[in-house]
C-alpha cells in the first residue's frame, strides 16, 4: 500500500517536535525552547498555574440545562455525526439527562455510511426526532480548495457552515440549547462556545485560520451562490447571537468519564460501532477529513487534530505515545483519489 | 431504590449514595475542594457519589439531611439571646449563613443539584446512632452518641434492635463533653475541630494532676450525666470558648505559637482522664439499662481512640463497634440509612466492613497524571511490587501508598496512607523531618496484620478503623519502637486480608523480612492539608515532601 502522508511523517520525524504535547515547530506561531518544549505548553502551564484547576462538574452542567428544560418542543438539539463523542452526547442528553433533543445530522455528501448507520441506530434506540439535511452546496468551494492548492483546510469553511446551519436549526425550532459531542481538547474556552468563542484563535490555528479567512475573503466574493457565507467562526456566533440566545455545550466538557467508558456504554445500547476507516485512529470522520489532513500535513507539517491531542495530553487526559500512535498516517492515495473524484480533482 | 445522605455547614461536609440499603459511595467534601474540615455544601462529593454509583441525578429517590436546621436554628437564636450582649457580635457573623442557606436546604438543592425531590432531616444524634448501629454487625445494640452539639443534644444513648432505633435519654447544650475538648483544646494553643486529636497525643506526655479542677467546672450526677459549670465557659459570648475563671483556674492559655510546657500535658492528660472517667460512668449506666453485651458509638468524640479502649476495658460491654466516619461526615450515612432502614422500614442488608467507599483511579489515569508531571515510572507485578516495597520500608525508606478507592472518615487506612518501618526508633523523627512536620509529641499509628493484633497489643478486639489505642505488650515494645506513644500504647490498625489484600500482602512481605507484622500507617497529607484524593493531589505531596517512593496503584516512582 502507498502510504500517502509517510513523506509527511518522514517530514515530522526530521522536524523538531514538541517533547511534551505533539506538535511540530510551526514558527512563528509555534517554536520550541531550548528544551525542546513548545511555547504553547509554556503559556499553558503559566495560566494554569495562575488559574490553578478549574473544576467543572456534572451539576454545573445540569444546572444550565435546567435553566431551558421544557421551555420548548426540544429541549436541546445534538449535532449527531455518529461517532462515539456525539452518539454519547445524544444518548446522555436523552437517557441520563431525560431531555427531549432533536437529532440533526448533515451530509454534505461524504458522510461514511458507518457513521449514518451509528446514526441511524442511535434515533432509533433512543426514540428521538431526528432531521437529516444532505446537501452539495459546499462542493463547489471544496473543489476550489484543492484546485487552486489553497492553504485553506477544508474542515474549517465545512465547520462554520455547519455551525452556522446547526443555529439556523435551533433558532426555526426555538430550541434553546445546541448539544456538541466535542471533547476537552477541542474548545479552548469553556463552558459554554456561544459565550466565549471557539479555538481557531489558539495560536496554533493561526496560520490555518488566516489561510482560510484570505481564501473565503476572496472567493465568497467572486460566487453568488456563497455571498451570504460567514467569514469566521465568531461571524457565525454573532449571527446566531442576533437570531437565538442558545448556547452550545458538550457533557464531556463536565462527565469525568473516559471516552471507554462511554464507547462501552454506546455499543451496548446504541448498537454502536467504531468506524472501519478512520484518521485518527478510532475516531469517526467524513471522507473529506482525509483530504483535509492530507493537506494540512503537506502545508503546516500537522493538523486540526494534533492540536486536539496535545491539548489532551496537557490536561492530562491522554498520553503522548499514545496521541503518536493514534495520529499516525494510515490511508493511501487510492482513497483520497476515489473521494476527490467527487469534487474533479486528482492528487498525483 | 436510591437515597442520598448530606452533612454541612458546620464542619466535615459529606456525602454518601445508599442503594437499595448497601453504601455505594462515601467521600468528604474536603477530599475535592482540598479545604480541610470544609463546612461547605458537598457539591463535588455529591457528583462524585452520583457518578460512582452509576445512577444519574434523576434516579435519587430522596435526599436526607443530617440533622433538623429549624431545630438547631432555635438552640443558635436562644443561646445568643441569654448570652446577650456579648453574644451579639457573634450573632451578627452567623446569622447570614442561616438566612443563605442553612435553613433553605431543599431550595440549594434545587440550586445545586436540580433536585426537586422530597428531602428529609434526621435528628444529628439520630443520625449518629443510625450511622454506627445501622451498619454495625449487630442485632441488638445499645447505643451511645456524643459530640460538640448537633441541635440541642449533645450525648444520647438508646437501644437499637433490628431496623429500629430508641433514644433513651439526651443530654442537651450547653452541657457538652465534646465542646469541653474542644474549649480546652483552643485554650491549649490548637485550633478548634482540628487540634482535638493533638490534645489526645499530647495527654500521653502528661500526669493527670488537674482532674480535681476539671470535677470543679464539672458536676457529674451519680446517674452519670453531668452538668458544665457555664462561669466557666463561654460558648457564644465571643472569641473564646473559655472565660476568665477558666483562666484563673488552670492560668494563662497557651498561644498557638507558645512553648509546650509541662503544665499543658499535665492538662491534656487531665482533661484527658476526665472524659473517659465520665464516658465509663455512663457506659456502664448504659449497660445496666440495656443489659446487651454490643456497644455502638458515634459522634466526634469517639474518634478518641484512647477513650474507646478504655470504654472496652473497663465496662461489661464485649463488643464495641465505632463507625470509621464516626465524627459528622458520618451523619450522611446514618441520615440516609436511618430513613431506608427506619422509617420504610426495610431489614438491615448491609454491614461495614471496610471503610473504602471514596473514588479510585485507573492505571490509564495514573500514568496519565504521572506523563503530565514528568516524572519516570516502573511498572510492577503485585508480587513483585509488595517484595520489593517491603524491602524498601525495611531500610527506612518513606513510602506514599495509592490504591484503589479513598477512605471514608479522618483516618487512612491503607488506601491513601503514608508508610514507613515501625522498627526503627528513629522513624517518628524521619517522617516528621521529611513529610509530616507535626508536633513531636504526636505519635505514628501502627497497621498490624490481624491475626496478629493480640501478639503485639493488649487488644482483646479487632480495631478495622484506627479507633482503638492499646498497649503495646511488653515484650515487643523493642520491636516496635516507631509506633510506641510515651505512655506505651499506639492507636492500632488491625488490617484484614479481605478487606485490603493489598495492603496486608505488603505487610505481611515486611514480616518476611523483619520478622515484624506491622507498618507505621500516617495519613497522606502534608500538615495543614487534606488526605490526598487523586493521583495528581498524590504526586504534588510527593513532589512537595522528602518522600523517597510513591506508589500509585502498581506504577513505583523513586524520588531523584
């Protein structure tokens, strides 16, 4: 098999990599000290010094759903991909929490069939509503990312669209709160996004987000069909903010159980099951994703998700041999060729 | 069917989850927010009890409370009124606790926990007695509770048979054996509700000269019950819990810096034999009244250990059980299983047999935390683990031992526990210099195997939970220097094989070696702070003290 990104991680083991967490020395938004530690994992051990922990339990989290319990049809919508972070979230939301969601799930049309399946199983198991929106409206500025050999990574115009698509749901069913499945290394700011913002702030997504910023600066501008398209992801909060006060939350931020025991859980009961092809390791993601990776490693050297992972391995809450091991590149150019036929394009 | 049972706002806020009648879960407030003795509204112990019952907030089927507020509220509003006006300063600082939260428990549980639920309040004492009869091995019981004050009560004694309870009698606030420690223990230079187990090491340093003026300040009536001499005290008129005749009496108060003199031993010890004096004289009554030879005690006075032996030894009861909670986090338990047991009347299905009902960690997590904190590890085989730390202990070095699921009560017993080698004279100097920092006179407990506590001890009695003190015997006080108080005795641990295999297979390898069946057992903490709950609190003490090994479940850190 022809291991795509194997000159990439050729091109990661040459590069200088953080001793502590696993990201590469991308300056001048990521540079190690002489000790081989990144200026993010110094930054982070000051503010958690000078914060010391902070300590969010399962009754905070309850207390801000009582807050909307039965205030509306719904009493929260989950963004449910079908992998194991959201699947959980549904199933805490309706059996842990006993809360009347909305299931919505989109497919901009290269969803996985595992993924629809663990989907599927769940609404059904679970009794919810559930909505399911398929669309092509993002194959256009997909295909211009990879033809033009953009910067832009994919998954971040793909999130501010769904994002912005998920308020658009809640506010046309007046639902009050919008439930994620992201876990503690994929917000910076906690508890609630809606409040704080999101993490393509971190300086670790600089480089990234500016690319995406130029690329949809320019290209909304040239295509109608894109005109009202959010630039950002903040764009997208203020929008929601003047459309619905609803916030977004995810039980993981507040469970103190391990993604084991709730893949355990989901399989039992939901009839779950982890995704045949996936990057990173046992993670459920669109075909895109492989793309999406694919080029963040050829332009920064890592991706969305080694940033996910070094922030976990920060606050203790998985190990960096392990984040190695489960980021290691593991797909061929026969797949990223069979997806990008969708969007005509082919990687030599 | 699942209860939740609350202790708070005065001090050693608890939580504990009973379902279908069997304690699932049990932890100390203090344990998480790492505020010693916290007061506060057990918040993490209640989600942690929820999450390790693996039950969801909806599933509580009831809430119970420790003791009656209105009630208690009265005694507040009336003592503050009779002591008026030196009352009033005092009446100003505690009444806007009363207002915020005290009084309004089922609206902060709305708050805090979205419960709308019934919530149900037991009498303090009551829950006291539930917590020790409730779970003791026992049918028929008498029962004997004291403590500082719960409502008005501050001693009961009844009976309990089956799943029922009887108060006999009460003796009421101010009349308080428990805030005469405490009173003597400030007026000692120690803080009140800490310092009380130091007055009870220091009594061992002293000659029990001032017993004559302690029967002065208190009347003790032939029936047993006794009477405190109120010119003497000074429970709400201010700072002290001690007047100025207190003073004259037994002359100046020791500050909390001040030298140790021969004088504040002589009044521990004193003070000391006053007590178990007294609590042997209504132990007795008791015994008459109920004619059963099972004693069950609660209440933060039987925490003394050297007054539990005493009361053992010296009274027809032949068998005593104390509840390893015995002080006011255990009013969560009694509380809860007073209603399933009691009051819905369901049989008794559960008996304590151990006290490990706080939350544990897996080895994932402790790597975890170990890979965060940078620190090298080595992985071990329990076998190999319990040779090779039982060698380590043999050549004096100081052990930080983690396992498995964090103690419910004051003492460790094993799980979270500082150990070191019993053998060496010198080890109380060597903790005390390295980890601990306590005052000298303060002694190390021994952990002994149990079958063979009597060898080494004058026990005729298991002591499961570290609330018995006997002497040692004779002729193995050589043996055991480390853990030998001046006056000859040592607070014992008797570790059963069932209830903590791993540790009685780490003493017992240390027996291999040494020849001895015992460990010096402290608690892991540094002075000033709460047991240790978590890995992380565990390698931050470590990383903090001159501990040379920490063991976190099988995963052995050497100190560089």
């Amino acid at each position: 098999m022809d291991i795509i990104g194997q000159e990439n991680i050729n091109q990661m083991n040459t590069q200088k990599i953080c001793q502590r967490c696993v990201l590469p020395e991308n300056k001048p938004d990521v540079w190690l000290n002489e000790r081989k530690i990144c200026n993010i994992c110094i930054e982070y051990e000051k503010t958690k010094s000078a914060q010391g922990d902070n300590k969010v339990l399962e009754t905070d989290f309850i207390k801000m759903l009582n807050q909307y319990k039965g205030k509306a049809k719904y009493d929260c919508l989950v963004m449910c991909s079908g992998g194991k972070d959201s699947t959980s979230a549904l199933y805490y939301m309706k059996r842990r929490y006993k809360l009347n969601p909305l299931a919505f799930t989109f497919d901009h049309g290269f969803e996985t069939e595992d993924a629809m399946e663990n989907v599927r199983n769940a609404v059904e198991t679970l009794g919810v509503d559930f909505l399911f929106f398929k669309t092509d409206f993002m194959k256009d500025m997909f295909s211009e990312i990879l033809k033009t050999n953009s910067k832009a990574v994919i998954c971040h115009p793909c999130s501010i669209w769904y994002m912005g698509l998920t308020f658009d749901m809640a506010a046309r069913f007046n639902i009050p709160i919008i439930i994620a499945g992201w876990t503690k290394g994929q917000s910076t700011k906690q508890p609630t996004m809606s409040k704080c913002g999101c993490n393509i702030h971190q300086k670790e997504f600089y480089a990234m987000a500016k690319s995406t910023r130029e690329f949809l600066d320019s290209y909304t501008k040239k295509h109608s069909k894109y005109k009202n398209f959010s630039k950002s992801m903040e764009e997208v909060l203020i929008r929601a903010k003047k459309k619905n006060k609803c916030i977004v939350l995810s039980p993981h931020w507040f469970l103190p159980f391990d993604t084991m025991a709730y893949v355990e859980i989901i399989k039992k009961e939901l009839k779950w099951k982890p995704p045949r092809l996936s990057y990173p390791k046992k993670t459920t993601n669109c075909y895109l994703n492989f793309i999406s990776v694919y080029n963040s490693m050829k332009h920064y050297g890592y991706t969305h998700y080694h940033v996910e992972a070094s922030k976990l391995i920060r606050e203790g809450l998985l190990s960096r041999e392990e984040a190695l091991k489960s980021l290691e590149i593991n797909f061929d150019k026969e797949l990223l060729n069979k997806i990008a036929k969708k969007l005509d394009y082919r990687f030599d | 069917m699942n209860i939740l049972g609350i202790s708070c706002y005065y001090h050693d806020a608890a939580a504990c989850l009973i379902s279908n009648g069997k304690l699932v879960a049990a932890a100390q407030e203090e344990r998480f927010s790492r505020i010693k003795n916290s007061l506060d509204f057990p918040i993490n112990a209640i989600n942690y009890c929820i999450q390790a019952g693996e039950i969801t907030f909806s599933d509580i089927d009831c809430v119970v409370f420790y003791e009656k507020p209105f009630l208690k509220f009265s005694r507040v509003v009336i003592s503050h009124l009779k002591a008026y006006p030196f009352s009033f300063k005092n009446f100003l600082e505690t009444m806007p606790n009363w207002l915020k939260d005290r009084l309004i428990t089922p609206l902060v549980l709305k708050k805090e926990i979205g419960y709308k639920g019934r919530v149900l309040f037991i009498k303090h004492h009551l829950s006291h007695a539930a917590s020790s009869f409730l779970v003791s091995p026992f049918e028929k019981a008498a029962i004997l509770t004291a403590d500082g004050v719960g409502e008005w009560a501050t001693m009961t004694y009844g009976v309990g048979q089956g799943n029922q309870i009887t108060i006999l009698k009460e003796i009421c606030y101010p009349d308080s054996l428990g805030l005469l420690y405490t009173a003597v223990t400030t007026y000692l230079g120690f803080r009140p509700l800490r310092g009380e187990g130091k007055v009870m090491g220091l009594a061992g340093c002293g000659k029990s000269r001032y017993v004559d003026k302690f029967r002065k300040i208190v009347q003790v009536r032939p029936d047993g019950s006794f009477r405190l001499d109120q010119r003497y005290f000074g429970f709400n008129k201010g700072l002290r819990m001690y007047s100025v005749k207190f003073i004259r009496l037994f002359g100046r108060a020791r500050s909390p810096e001040g030298k140790i003199e021969e004088r504040h031993c002589d009044i521990a010890a004193s003070l000391q034999q006053f007590i178990e004096e007294i609590l042997v004289g209504i132990v007795r009554q008791l015994y008459n009244k109920t004619k059963n030879d099972n004693l069950c005690l609660a209440g933060g006075l039987f925490l003394n250990c050297v007054a539990n032996h005493r009361i053992l030894k010296e009274t027809p009861f032949k068998n005593i059980f104390v509840q390893p909670a015995a002080g006011d986090s255990g009013g969560a338990l009694g509380a809860a299983l007073y209603v399933y047991n009691t009051i819905l009347k369901n049989s008794r299905n559960y008996v304590m047999h151990h006290a490990y009902f706080g939350p544990d960690f897996s080895t994932a997590q402790i790597k975890m935390a170990l890979l965060k904190h940078g620190l090298s590890f080595r992985e071990i085989n329990n076998q190999l683990l319990f040779k090779y730390i039982a060698r380590e202990l043999s050549q004096d070095k100081i052990i930080g031992w983690f396992q498995g699921r964090m103690e419910f009560g004051p003492r460790a017993l094993g799980n979270r526990s500082i150990l070191a080698n019993p053998c060496n004279p010198d080890i109380k100097e060597l903790l005390n210099s390295k980890v601990k920092k306590r005052e000298s006179f303060r002694p190390y407990a021994p952990a002994v195997l149990e079958e063979k506590a009597q060898e080494f001890f004058e026990l005729q009695h298991l002591s499961p939970f570290m609330l018995l003190a006997a002497k040692v015997r004779a002729d193995k006080k050589n043996l055991i220097p480390g853990v030998i108080h001046v006056d000859g005795s040592a607070r014992v641990q008797s570790v059963n094989k069932d209830a903590n295999s791993k540790f009685w297979y780490l003493i017992k390898e240390f027996e291999n070696i040494t020849g001895v069946p015992i460990l010096v057992n402290t608690s892991f903490n540094l002075k000033g702070e709460p047991i240790v709950c978590t890995p992380e609190d565990a390698i931050k003490c470590f990383q903090r003290s001159e501990m040379d090994y920490l063991v976190l479940e099988n995963c052995v850190v050497e100190k560089k």
